[in-house]
C-alpha cells in the first residue's frame, strides 16, 4: 500500500505537507513528542480508508439481509422456479458424485430463481399444457450384485436392465404438449460375471433368482440388443449410432447411471455407449423441489431445515403426487421403473418442463479400479 502510495507520488505531497509541522516540533521541546506516521494524518488518505470500508459494510450488510429473508422464507422479488432445470454450475457442482450417501442433500442454491412472470412450476394437479424440449425419454432402474453392509463403493455388477421408452401422444409443431406415456419397453436379465453368484440378501431385495441370471445375457450382449432397441424404435440411426431425436434418460436417484452403468461398463471393458453420454434426469430430484416448495409454502421458516435433507422415494413421490400406490415389487428393476415412469407421466400431465438436472461423469473411478476390467479386491472393505 505504502509502494502503492509513493508511485502514486500521494505520499510524497503528504510528507511535504507535513514538513513544517516537524520543524516547528524541532525549534519547540514541547512539541518534541513522537510524531504520527505520515499515513493517518493526511485527510486524503483517510477518506480512502473510510470509503473502502463504507462499501464493505454496505456489501456485508446486503448479503446477510438476502440470507435472512431466504431463510425465513421472505419474499425477495423473485420466485422460486423448482422445475427439473437443465445443469448449472451449482447442480453440476453437487450431481459431481462425491458424495454417496443415499441422501442427496438439496441447498438453496440448487434452486433456480426466475424473475417474477416468468411460468413457474405448477404443482396444482390441474393438465398445463407447455413447450417440452424433449421428443422421447428412457426410464431406466437397474438392478445390481449387492452383499450385505456393503455401501456405493462396492463393485455391484448390474443383474437387471429394464428400460421404458416414452413419447408424447399429442406434441404438435410448436412443440407443446402435456400426454407422455410409455411407447415400448426392454427388459432382460444380466449375467455377472466376477461374482456370478448371487447373496440370498440380493435375491431377496430383488427377487432375482440365481436361475434368471445364470441364463440370461451378459452386459456387452445386453447393450448390444439394446441397442438394436433404440434404432427399431427410431432414436438412434442403425448404423452410424447417431442419435436421431433429442431423448434423455430418467432415473429415480443419480445412482443408476452415475454409478451401476460406469462401474459396470469398467468391469466389462466397453467404453459407455453413445446413447447413454449426457446429463441425466433425476426424478426423485425433481419430485422432491415441487415437495419442498409446496411445505415451503405452507409452513414458513420450517421449511428451510424440512428441504434440505428432504428426498423422497418413490412411495412418496406417489403418494405427494396423488398417484395410486406402487404397483409390482419394489427393488424389481421392472416395477421400479414402470412406476418411475408414472411419476414423469404425471409431472409431464402437471406441465412440469423435463429435462436433465444431474450431470454423469463418464471417466468416474473408484479405489478398486485396476487395470479396464480388473478388481483390486484389496481394496474392498
Ligand atoms: C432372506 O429371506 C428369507 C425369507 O424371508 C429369510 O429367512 C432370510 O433370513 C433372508 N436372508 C437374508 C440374508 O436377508
Ligand atoms: C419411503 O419413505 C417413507 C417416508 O420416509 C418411509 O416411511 C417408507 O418406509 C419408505 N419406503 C420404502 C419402500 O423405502
């Protein structure tokens, strides 16, 4: 600051300035006490300290008044817009898989605040008709190898690859529209092969059977028809892979994709499919905000606490969104995705715009990862 000052030459004329002052002090012994640092005595330099620090304040104040009315729920102008929104560097920053507990933790910053008049999300269980981005979507909940106690580091090996395909049944040229249903669906068994056994705890969460597994395809082959699947429904081009219509992937959770898919695709030694490359939508995300905002609504300052640890199953999607309980087996890959498929069926009826809110890092690695295909078991606890 000092350097700053004398390049500046502010030092020097405050120096000159006071140059008589000391001269007086050498002449009198009673002004002979110590003299004050040149610095605090020009009133120049003090209006700079005091204006630096007027801003600070005023910036510091400002800030602490936007959380305290975030907090209590204030309004501040803009609303809350709790669509699934495409990623941003906030939810980019919190979809990076870092953190694996089964809880997603949702942060105000996840939400998008849009000025007021801009459409927000209708959570009245009334039909809205919007613009959809998407032309097709593919639900997808897989099942997965699990032992007992183990957590999301485990290597699980996908046991079950069930996919519904929806479109809507009345977008016209505009591209608005609000009926998505399911237009197809695959569904096939997958054989592990580094534990090809099954634990009776994971027969028993999933209902898969040893017998279903042992006759059924492995991964590779797996995406292999699936892959015929999305060109015989016309999403990707037969020979080039391209894809031929904007189509996302819905999961109920980040995990399927961001964790089953990468780690099976490690251990299996192919590279992820084209199809699959992109930000996914995480419903459970996306059912849980409209949850939050409706309790943020009803019950004020509650609220904040209530949404950040607030995430739903998919009994609780249902049931907030007034849908008929699950149908099926919970933890059967096929039932878990047809009732997923509900939920967005319903969040498309309500017109709640879909699109991808969680962002899936295709080179993602864990401590067991050795070379493609290989399992550092040293590394399982
Ligand atoms: C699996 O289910 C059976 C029958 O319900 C039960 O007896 C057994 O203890 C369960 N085993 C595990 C490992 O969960
Ligand atoms: C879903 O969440 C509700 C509420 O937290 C809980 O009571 C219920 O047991 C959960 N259901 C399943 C199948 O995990």
């Amino acid at each position: 600051m000092i350097t700053w000052l004398r390049q500046r030459s502010i030092l020097p004329i405050c120096e000159s300035v006071l140059a008589p002052a000391n001269d007086q002090s050498s002449m009198n012994p009673l002004f002979r006490t110590k003299p004050l640092p040149p610095i605090f005595t020009d009133i120049r330099i003090l209006a700079l300290f005091g204006s630096v620090a007027a801003t600070i304040l005023v910036l510091s104040t400002f800030v602490l008044f936007r959380r305290v009315s975030q907090q209590s729920g204030l309004p501040h102008g803009p609303q809350v817009h709790v669509s699934g929104e495409s990623v941003d560097t906030a939810t980019r920053k919190l979809a990076v898989p870092e953190d694996d507990r089964a809880v997603e933790k949702l942060t105000v910053n996840d939400i998008k605040i849009v000025e007021p008049g801009e459409a927000s999300m209708s959570v009245r269980p009334d039909p809205v008709r919007i613009k959809q981005p998407c032309e097709a979507l593919l639900v997808l909940d897989v099942e997965a190898t699990c032992v007992q106690g183990s957590d999301f580091h485990w290597p699980n090996e996908i046991i079950e690859w069930p996919v519904c395909l929806m479109r809507w049944k009345d977008k016209d040229a505009d591209g608005i529209a609000n009926r998505l249903e399911v237009a197809a669906e695959f569904r096939t068994f997958v054989k592990p092969t580094w534990r090809p056994t099954l634990t009776q705890f994971c027969t028993n969460l999933t209902g898969i059977t040893q017998k279903q597994v042992d006759h059924a395809p492995t991964f590779p082959e797996v995406i292999d028809q699936f892959t015929k699947f999305l060109s015989d429904n016309g999403l990707i081009h037969p020979e080039t892979g391209q894809r031929l219509i904007r189509f996302f992937w819905c999961t109920d959770g980040p995990f399927d994709i961001r964790d089953f898919v990468i780690k099976q695709c490690f251990i299996s030694k192919i590279h992820l499919p084209p199809w699959i490359r992109g930000d996914v939508m995480d419903v459970r995300k996306v059912v849980s905000r409209i949850a939050y905002h409706e309790g943020r609504k009803g019950s004020g300052k509650k609220a904040f606490a209530f949404q950040k640890r607030l995430s739903l199953n998919l009994t609780s999607q249902l049931r907030f969104l007034n849908l008929s309980p699950f149908i099926g087996r919970q933890h059967s890959g096929i039932d878990d995705t047809r009732n997923i498929a509900r939920i967005v069926s319903e969040l498309a009826r309500r017109g709640v715009r879909l699109e991808p809110n969680t962002y899936i890092q295709a080179d993602r690695r864990w401590q067991w990862m050795g070379k493609p295909g290989e399992i550092l078991e040293e590394y399982l606890s």
